[in-house]
C-alpha cells in the first residue's frame, strides 16, 4: 500500500516585507519632515534668524548679520546635529531591547546602563568636591572631556558586567530582570553620595541629569557622531538575527542562529549607543521606549530592515521638536530636554497604547 505523504508543519515565517507603496510614502513624507524640523530647529530661539539666511549659511555663504552667522554655525547646528544622532541612537536601542526581550516596556535604561553613566559622573561631581566643580566650571558642563570620559567608563563598566552576566544566564526576562537591580543598585549609591553632598556639588550633578543638546561641538561631535553610526550600521546588520528572534529562541536555533552569539552583539551595540549618548548629553527619557511603538503603529510593520531606519526618521523629528519647545522661542530661557521629552512623551505612549491594543502583546 503506497504511504501517504507526511503533510507539512506550519512554521511561523520571520518577519520579511519588502518596501511597499505604502512604506515608501511614509519614508518620503518622515524625509520631508525631517528636513523642515531641522531647518525649524535653526532658525527658532531666542534669536529669530529668517529662513533664507538659514539656507545661505548652511549652503557656506554669509548671513547678512554676522551675529547670525555665529549663532547658527557655532550653537544651532551643532546642537540639531546632536539631536539627530541622539534620537536615532535611542530609538534604535529601544527596538532593539523589545526584540531581544520580547518585552514591551524594554528600553535603554532598562540595563542599567544609563545609572552607570550616572554613577561615573557623580564619581566627579560628588567625588572631586570643589577641584571636580571648578574643573566642569571651566570646561563647561556639559562639554567637559572629564564628565563624558567617566560617564563613558560608568556605562562600559555596567555594559562588562550585563555581558558577562548575560554569558551565565539564557532568559532573556530574567537577564532584564538583573538589569534592572544593577540600575537600582547604581542609582542607590549616587543617591547616598548626593545626601552627602554640598549643595554647589549637588546642583552640578542634578544639572546633569536635565540632559542637554547644547554641550557637543567640534571635535566631539565628530566623535559622538562616529561613535553613533558604527553603533546603527551594527544593528541594521543584526536586522535578521532580530527577526527571527521575534518567533522565539527555540524556533531561532531551528532556524541556525547562535542565540547567544547574537544576544552578546545586540546588547553590545545598545550599550554603545545608549552609553554615548548619556556620556555626552546626558540622561534622555521616553525617546527608547515610545519611538518603536509608533513607528510599528505608523508604518505596520515587524521587520527591522523597515523599522530601524523609520525609528532614525521618526525619533530625530521628535527630538527636533523638543528642541524648539525647550528653547521656548522668543525667550532667553531654554528648558532642559530631559523635561520636555517626558512632557511630550508621556501622552504620546499613552495615546499610542489606547489607539493600539495590539501594541500590549508586541514585542
């Protein structure tokens, strides 16, 4: 008797969608927002400085008022820059933590790595008393070489412990779980050392922790803008491994990936992004955690070729519209960005979730 033949098991397939219409409508239209917020940024703040100045100074002419020119070559552009390489650092972050989780509320603090940054500041604005307030004094806040050089060493030593760590443990939940007990940790030492702190030590620190976009230019752009480009060519070239993990480790093995080996590479680039970030700007919230639920929400899409360039888009807006709010424009005051991007994320995550069941069970 001839045997029948087995009938196939139903495998769920890795997300992988080509660039529809629909898709490319949304880069072009993120594209075109993207460049009106940035010329936006530039020409908004305390000084109102028309458009076609805007244009003929970024195209190396000269504004017909030479104040102008400062403000923008030296000030403006720098710190919309900066705004860019810092949304596009975190939202990518955020993605990939809610992948490799599967958990929704994942995003770059989660780790810890931001308290590390934290704690290696307060190293020298708690720890130096008044040599290590005289030292940001005169090198600036938030662009002393001091502060980001031991913020970078306080999140690459939490990023060491997580991945040494992450070696022994394979949940990744539980590994989140570790995390976030080492931030916990981290920010409870700071929180001592500030209790013992002198008030001009301890306003120093908490200025800090406001975040800032204005600190970073000339050489250190440079360095922060490399640092962040190798950070999301890594994860644009983890884009598959991110995919298949969405089904599961057990499936992802089936499927020939090294879970582990791929787990250490994306934690690796995530602390990267988000331990140079905090290094040179400061804590940042809301960006990591809300800009993957919108762009799935917007673009309706799981795949990470998709998602991590359309995070870039949307996060930069965002953070270039929290620039010209916190510049409060036509004043001389300027909010820490660190506020506004709470203000303005808060409702935007809850808006998303309510307008978006789905988004709850979305890795």
């Amino acid at each position: 008797m001839k045997e029948l033949p087995t009938p196939p098991v139903d495998r769920p397939m890795p997300p992988h969608q080509d660039f529809s219409p629909k898709h490319r409508l949304w880069f072009v239209a993120l594209t075109l927002t993207l460049l009106a917020s940035f010329m936006l940024d530039i020409m908004l703040g305390s000084v109102h400085i028309p458009l076609q100045e805007v244009i003929q100074i970024i195209f190396g002419g000269e504004a017909s008022v030479q104040a102008w020119q400062l403000i923008v070559e030296k000030i403006r552009i720098p710190k919309a820059i900066t705004a860019l390489l810092a949304g596009s650092a975190l939202s990518v972050s955020g993605l990939q933590m809610q992948t490799l989780f599967r958990n929704p509320l994942a995003g770059p603090s989660e780790l810890g790595i931001t308290a590390g940054a934290g704690l290696g500041v307060a190293v020298v604005m708690l720890g130096g008393g008044s040599a290590g307030v005289y030292a940001i004094r005169e090198l600036g806040l938030s662009g002393s070489w001091l502060v980001i050089a031991m913020a970078s060493a306080g999140s690459a030593l939490v990023m060491l412990l997580i991945l040494a760590i992450a070696g022994r443990i394979r949940d990744h939940v539980v590994l989140l779980i570790v995390g976030l007990m080492i931030g916990a940790i981290t920010l409870s030492v700071v929180s001592i050392w500030q209790y013992y702190s002198n008030p001009e030590q301890l306003q120093s620190y908490i200025l800090w922790t406001f975040g800032s976009l204005g600190g970073v230019y000339g050489s250190q752009l440079y360095v922060l803008g490399t640092i962040v480009i190798v950070g999301l060519l890594q994860a644009f070239s983890s884009s598959k491994a991110l995919n298949i993990l969405l089904l599961g480790n057990n499936y992802a093995r089936t499927m020939g990936l090294t879970v582990g080996r791929s787990r250490l590479i994306i934690l690796s680039g995530t602390s990267i992004l988000t331990g140079s970030i905090t290094a040179f700007c400061g804590p940042i919230g809301f960006i990591g955690i809300a800009v993957p639920h919108l762009t799935r929400a917007l673009l309706g899409s799981s795949d990470h070729r998709i998602l991590i360039p359309a995070c870039c888009l949307v996060a930069s807006i965002l953070m270039l519209v929290c620039d010209i709010l916190s510049q409060l424009p036509g004043h001389a005051a300027v909010l820490p960005i660190n506020i506004v991007t709470s203000l303005l994320g808060a409702p935007v995550v809850i808006w998303v979730i309510v307008r978006h069941q789905k988004i709850r069970s979305t890795p």
